[in-house]
C-alpha cells in the first residue's frame, strides 16, 4: 500500500462524472481531511467586505472553518485580516461579533495591540527575555488580498493569485457587486443549517422555479440566460433576463418584488465560490454569503446585505425591505432551502451515490457551458473538490 487515507483506499469515486458518492457528506475522517486540505488549503476564502467596517477601529471577528479571524480597519484606513489569537500565548483577543476599538487588549496578561496589529503595551516587559522587542510580537496575519472591497484570505503559502483562483468568475463578481464595489452595509442574518458544507455548496440551476413556491404562487417565469462554470476550481454563475411577476393580490406589499433602475441592466446573477461564498445580486438585493463548517453536519452562514454608495435613501429602504423578506433564510423566495439542506443530509447517511441528470448529455465527459436551469453546473467543482482530496476516479 502507498501513503493513500483511509478514505481514499475506501470510498469508490465513480467512472462517471455526474455520479458523486454519498459517503463523502458523512464520514467523520473525511471531514478532518478536508478541513486541512481545503480550508487550511491553497484555496481563497471570502471573510468580509471592507464596508462592514466601514470607520477607523471598526472590527468584526468570523471564523474560517475552526480558524478564528479578527477583522480591523486601522487608523490608517487600511482593512486587514489577522488570526484572533494573541502573539504572546495564544488567547483569543476578542470576543464580540464586530464593534469599534483603537486598541484591543488581551485579558490573559494585558498586551495590548493597536488597529494596525502592532504590539504597544505588555507589562513587566523588563523581565522578559533579553533582546525582546515589541516589534517582533504583532498580531499574526493570514495571507489576503481583495477584490472590490472584498477581502479574501488563504492559510496557505502555496495558494495561487486571487485572479488565477477566480478566473472569469472575477467579472462577475465585480457586476454583482455593482460593477465598482462601492458598497455600504445595510444589514445581516445568521444561520446555521443541519447540513453537511457540501451540501450547502451543491445547491444547483434546477431546483428553482420546482422547490420554490413563490415562483408558482406568482407565476414567476424566469427569463433568458447562460450558466457557465471555470475550468479551475469550477466557480459557477448563473446570470439571467430579470423577469418581474405581474401585480397580484398574493403579496400585500408589491414592493418585495418589485424592480427599481439603479442604471445597471435588468439582470439577476448568482454565483457561487469554491469551496462556500455564494454571492448574489436579484431584483434590488445585493448579497454576498459568507459561509463555514461549523462539524460534519453543520454550517454557519451569514448573509450580509448591501447597498450602493449612490443610492438615494429611498433605495437604500427599498433595498433593506427587500433583503428581509425576499431572499434570505426566510425570504419569500428561498424559505425552504434549509428543509432540504437537511433533508439532503439524512438522505446522504444512505449508501449508493448521488446521481446529476438535468444538462448531462455525456457522463464521460465535464462540461463548461449550461443553460440556466441544469443542474450540472455542479459538476466541474466536484471534480475538482476530487482531484483536491486526492480520489483516484474508477476506470471507465
């Protein structure tokens, strides 16, 4: 025997490429792999957009699978990312959700370090040990760059540049940020689904207009559009014509569906991030899911709603009204993806594989071009996500 895990010897990843074995939703060792292969991995991980702290020592803290980050604009204006560990012994610095601070100080033995992350206080430093310098004790940071405002960060040194990593998917990104990313928080949910990350991850172009009943309830057509997937880490968009139901008594308040022009075109687009950020700009909502494994069964996901720095207050209210209640956990459009997350998941405890259909015209072969309500956009991350975790795929 090589130096193969122990799942890779026993699960059998199948010939066909839109087969996927249920095994890999369940197994506890699997799960401890891909937390170091993936999250700890050559990979980017979206952690917060620059207008969440948006002023001087404003801060939010997040976690990247069981990595805890605490997330600063300095005085200096600069947003950075750092590993939410004291550099003296390690004890988390802070311990709220976001706030504002000039200096964060840890409780343990009261260093204390400014926005920047710099090390400015540590009592009795003069019985430290000889030649010890403030300097050398900052707050420790992950590798990160942005794009648009969004920051992203990766654990490990090998990973590649944020543009290799995104690929075409950079463009759309930009267009689902506004085209400028100039935007300004106007507010959040949190969740937390009984799922397996994957799971939440492989939500798919099919399910739509067949899960969602709003869609039926309003006779809600969707419009003509592309769906396409990058030939690297198989980041998928899903970018359409904006259709807008016709007035009907169903809602009380209209508004919830309705267009307004912010002079960009009349276009809804989604897309999704290997291996969690699902990013999304529908009807007047701009949303950007920032998403974790919290254990093999749960995930934490906190949809951040945005608005654009032009808009008139109006907007800006239109804009928060619509987020609460169209897309979200609990939106009148995506209410029911977090029964199916779970129940995808009991399903998984099953043996056997999962087996894509809608859009696979040849097993044997990946596919880079859909249309927009196939389900094998999918597809070119889980061979990835194989590839990744080192899965030999069974000869045809």
């Amino acid at each position: 025997m090589t130096g193969q895990e122990a799942y890779q010897r026993d699960i059998v990843w199948p010939a066909n490429y839109n087969e996927i074995p249920k095994e890999i939703f369940v197994r506890q060792d699997l799960y401890q792999a891909e937390i170091n292969r993936i999250f700890r991995g050559p990979e980017w991980h979206p952690v917060a957009h620059e207008s969440e702290v948006p002023l001087p020592g404003d801060f939010k803290t997040c976690n990247l699978a069981d990595v805890p980050l605490l997330i600063i604009r300095g005085e200096d204006g600069k947003v950075r990312a750092f590993y939410n560990a004291c550099s003296h012994r390690s004890n988390q610095i802070e311990v709220k959700p976001s706030g504002n601070r000039t200096e964060f100080e840890c409780p343990y033995h009261r260093w204390l370090f400014n926005s920047a992350g710099e090390l400015v206080g540590c009592p009795n430093q003069r019985e430290f040990t000889p030649g010890f310098d403030k300097k050398d004790y900052p707050l420790a940071q992950p590798r990160q760059e942005s794009l648009g405002g969004l920051l992203f960060v990766t654990l490990s040194p090998d990973t590649d540049s944020l543009d290799d990593f995104l690929q075409e998917a950079k463009t759309s990104l930009m267009d689902i940020m506004g085209g400028d990313g100039r935007l300004r928080l106007i507010g959040y949910h949190r969740v937390r689904y009984l799922t397996n990350w994957k799971a939440y991850s492989d939500n798919d172009g099919y399910h739509p207009p067949l899960l969602h009943q709003a869609f039926t309830m309003l006779n809600w057509q969707g419009g003509a559009g592309r769906q396409y997937a990058t030939t690297g880490r198989g980041h998928y968009c899903i970018d359409t014509e904006l259709t807008v139901p016709k007035p009907t008594s169903v809602i009380r308040d209209t508004s919830v569906i309705e267009f307004r022009d912010e002079g960009r075109p009349k276009r809804s687009s989604v897309l999704a991030l290997f291996p969690m950020l699902v990013a999304s700009n529908y009807l007047n909502v701009i949303s950007i899911r920032f998403a974790t494994p919290v254990a093999i069964d749960e995930v934490e996901v906190n949809y951040a709603y945005f608005a654009h720095q032009d808009d008139d207050e109006e907007m800006v209210r239109h804009r928060i009204r619509q987020s609460s209640n169209a897309i979200g956990p609990s939106g009148l459009i995506s209410m029911e993806d977090a029964s199916v997350f779970h129940r995808v998941h009991i399903g998984n405890r099953t043996p056997g594989k999962a087996v894509f259909q809608k859009g696979v015209t040849d097993p044997s072969r990946l596919s880079f071009e859909f249309r927009q309500n196939d389900e094998s956009g999918n597809l070119p991350h889980w061979e990835y996500y194989r590839a990744a975790m080192g899965f030999r795929r069974t000869a045809a």
